[in-house]
C-alpha cells in the first residue's frame, strides 16, 4: 500500500501484452463462443460437448481405442474412459473386436448413427450461418492456421527457447 492508503499498481519487470491481446485468452474467447452455438442441440438430445466429440469422431466409421479417441477428442483419456460408459448405457457406441485383446475398440450402433445423422444436419446448419456471416474461405483459412499454430506450438520446447535474464 502507499501512503494514501490505496494499494499501488504493480508494474511487470518486463513489459507484456495486454490481457485482451493475450493468444490463450482470445482462443479461449473463440472456443467458447463457437461452441455456444453448437451446444443447444447436443443439450436437447441429452449430450454433452465431449460425447458429441465422441460420436462424431466414430462416425467416420472407423472403429477407435481409447486412446486414439481422447487424442482426437482433446479429452484426457479417463474422461473418455467415464463418458463412454453413459453411451454405452445409451446403446450409442459398442465395443467391438478388435486387433488387439487387451484394447477396448468402439464403434457406434446403429441408435448412435441415427443420433449422429440427426445433429449432423442442424450442425451444419450452424456451420453454414457462421460461414456466410464470417466468409467460407476465410474460415478454411482460420482452421488451417490454427492447425499450424497447434503444430508449430508442439514443436516448440516448454520454455522459451531464449531465456529472459531473470536476474
């Protein structure tokens, strides 16, 4: 506190963007408000954000191990592990044989295809608003570079690659 009793302002050692201009906080603000649009009709029929993932990644038809769905899904593999369980239950995915007996392969019924044809269409439906609002080409420009930052960020090492001195 200074003399006035009011708490002083804290100056950084080193000058650092604005909050505002932060990369995680305007992705975060991006994710957060695209999913919105997507969420009501995964809510209506009863899933959440990261079963929709799940469907949707079996609906390529290619069976898949846990591990492989919580990389595509960007989930942590016990969180997929839990949610397949509620599917299961569902009767909206099934474990299948598959290469290896010791992994638990899934797919999806025939119920969970039908689930995933009916969100499938008002998804696109909310894809295409975005897209006419926002511009088809510029949105297929913002996904490719978003994979190149996500490549780019894992080729990175953890620290900067230049330490600041600390000193």
């Amino acid at each position: 506190m200074n003399d006035g009793g009011r708490p002083q302002k804290h100056t950084p050692a080193a000058p650092m963007r604005g909050f505002e201009s932060s990369l995680p906080i305007a992705l975060l603000r991006a994710r957060q408000a695209t999913a919105h649009k997507f969420k009501p009709h995964t809510d209506a029929v009863g899933l959440t954000q990261p079963q929709w993932r799940v469907i949707r990644a079996l609906a390529a038809g290619e069976p898949m191990d846990v591990a492989t769905l919580a990389k595509r899904c960007v989930l942590m593999q016990p969180s997929v592990s839990r949610l397949l369980n509620g599917l299961q239950e569902r009767r909206l995915i099934e474990t299948v044989a598959g290469p290896d007996a010791r992994r638990r392969v899934l797919t999806l019924t025939a119920e969970g295809r039908r689930l995933f044809d009916r969100i499938a269409v008002i998804s696109e439906a909310v894809y295409r608003d975005i897209e006419e609002v926002y511009g088809r080409e510029e949105l297929a420009q913002l996904v490719e570079m978003l994979v190149r930052l996500r490549k780019v960020a894992e080729g990175l090492p953890d620290l900067p690659r230049v330490m600041p001195d600390l000193g």
